[in-house]
C-alpha cells in the first residue's frame, strides 16, 4: 500500500513538472485588417508571468524584431502602435523567453477606405463566422461579398455571417462598398485540431513595386513555429518514463501474489471402481470371518 501511494506521488510530481505554460496572442481591434494611421493594442494572454512572454514580428522590412526596439511601445507583455502604417502589414507573435511561441496572426495596413474585418486566428469547424465591411466613418453601409474571386451575395447591414463553418468555407474573402470602393482581400482559415505552423522566413526587402502593398494582405508570410506540438511530445515522454515502472512493478507483484506456495498445493483424490479379481478376493475374505465367528460361538 505505501509502495502504491509513493508511485501516484511520483507520477503527480511528474505532471506537475512537465506542464508547459503557453500564451495566446490577441489583437484590439479584433482585425486582421486595419486602416491606415488607427491604433492598435497587441498582448500575451499567458498563464505564467515568469516566462517573460514579449512580442515578436516579421515584416517586409524586419525578421523577429522585439516590440519596443524599432517598433512599438511595450509596457510588460503588452504592445501598443500608436499609429499604424501599410510597413507594418505582416506576422505577429508572442514568444518567451525560452523559445516557446503563441499561434501567429496576420496582419494587413492599408490606405483605402475599406476594410473587411475577419477572424486574426483559425476558425474551428461548426462555429458562426461573421465578416464586416465597413470605412472608416461607418460599419453598416450596403456590402457586396466575395470568396475566391466569386460574388456571394449583397449584404444590406455590412456584414455576412456564415454558419456552422467547414472546411469548404475557407478561402480568400473581400467586400465591396458602392462609392467608397473594395477590402484588401483576407484569408479565411478553417480547422478541427489545432494546427502547426512554419518558421518564420525571411523577407524580401520592399521594392518600388512592393509599396502597393497596402492593398493586399501579406498572405505569402510564414507564421513562426508553434512550440506546441513539442511541449506535447515532451509530455508523453514524461508520462512514459513514470508509468513503464509502474506498470512493470505492478504485473511483478501480482504474479507473486497469484503463484501458489507448497502448502497451498490442490489434492485431488480419484477413486476407480474394483476389478473382478479384487470383488472376488473381497468374497473370500468375507467366508473366512465368517467362519472364525462361527468357531469362536461353538
């Protein structure tokens, strides 16, 4: 019994030891397009302020450049960007301080007059989507919405919700607005796991032709590695380790205490029936007595 207990403390102390704290990246305004010269607030939503979760980006310009050293303003895990610019379009992410990172989110800037706000992380399959086109003076003008370059359906409030997603749903979706113009495009990501991503690559330094960029979202960026799937991996090994001893120290004992000793032994007793020779050995034996008996009485 104490040899059991000590095992399932071992086994928790395990647990406890190979829990990985994770972070999860958020965005204000909840976007992955913004308009030109809007503030945006970034932060790490983490279970353990101790890993020292910060923010990291890559863009057409930079490659894993920390929030606050040539962008930004960042107090803690939070970032703010007081005034955000098209440069600034690319890939986002939380990342601590031993290399574990957040899902990534996209992030497109442009200097048009509408913007298509859409989900900044993956959708998962069954959920309600909804899709707002709006400018930057109003979110419920008359909207016309497109996926892949087809024409859905015209929207009279400005926004297209879309229920129970699948993974057919997913693709490159814009909004028009008659008089003000078209959405940079935006791509819509559906999934039922969790999903991994890519390293972060790096950027192409801006051409005269790349400064349209402002027009389109920064779709060809690789998210940074999802330290996830290794945490996970790290995980099972641990369990492993604790519970192969366990398990094998379990089955030794119940042999033992299964295996029968010598004094435990089964007896079995078979009685055959006699043969005619004993039956008639036992007949003989029986007038023998008898006549001593009758001997004895005269």
């Amino acid at each position: 019994m104490e040899e059991t207990s000590l095992l399932l403390l071992l086994c928790l102390t395990s647990l406890l030891s190979c829990t990985t704290n994770q972070a999860s990246l958020t965005v204000s305004p909840s976007s992955s397009q913004m308009f030109k010269g809007q503030s945006v607030s970034l932060s790490c939503e983490e279970d353990d302020s101790s890993a020292g979760w910060t923010l990291r980006r890559n863009t057409t310009t930079d490659t894993r450049t920390e929030c606050g050293v040539t962008w930004g303003r960042s107090p803690g895990s939070v970032c703010n960007i007081g005034l955000i610019l098209p440069w600034d379009s690319g890939v986002y992410w939380c990342e601590s301080r031993e290399g574990a990172t957040s899902k990534s989110i996209n992030i497109s800037v442009t200097g048009g007059s509408v913007i298509l706000q859409s989900p900044v992380l993956p959708v998962m399959e069954g959920h309600d989507v909804t899709l707002h086109c709006k400018t930057k003076t109003s979110s419920n003008l008359p909207a016309a919405f497109y996926k892949d370059g087809s024409f859905i359906r015209t929207e009279p409030a400005g926004h297209m919700t879309i229920r129970h997603v699948t993974r057919s749903d997913e693709g490159l979706y814009k909004c028009d607005i008659t008089g003000h113009g078209e959405s940079p495009p935006s791509w819509l990501t559906v999934t039922g796991t969790p999903t991994t991503t890519a390293p972060p690559p790096t950027l192409t330094p801006p051409t005269s032709a790349a400064m349209t960029f402002d027009v389109a979202p920064p779709t060809s960026a690789a998210p940074p590695p999802d330290s996830g799937h290794l945490h996970l991996v790290f995980r099972v090994v641990c369990h492993l380790v604790v519970f192969c001893p366990y398990c094998i120290s379990t089955f030794i004992m119940s042999l033992h205490q299964q295996r029968p000793t010598g004094n435990d032994l089964p007896v079995s007793m078979v009685i055959t029936p006699p043969t005619q020779a004993e039956e008639g050995l036992d007949d003989d034996d029986d007038d023998v007595i008898n006549a001593v008996t009758m001997e004895h009485h005269f």
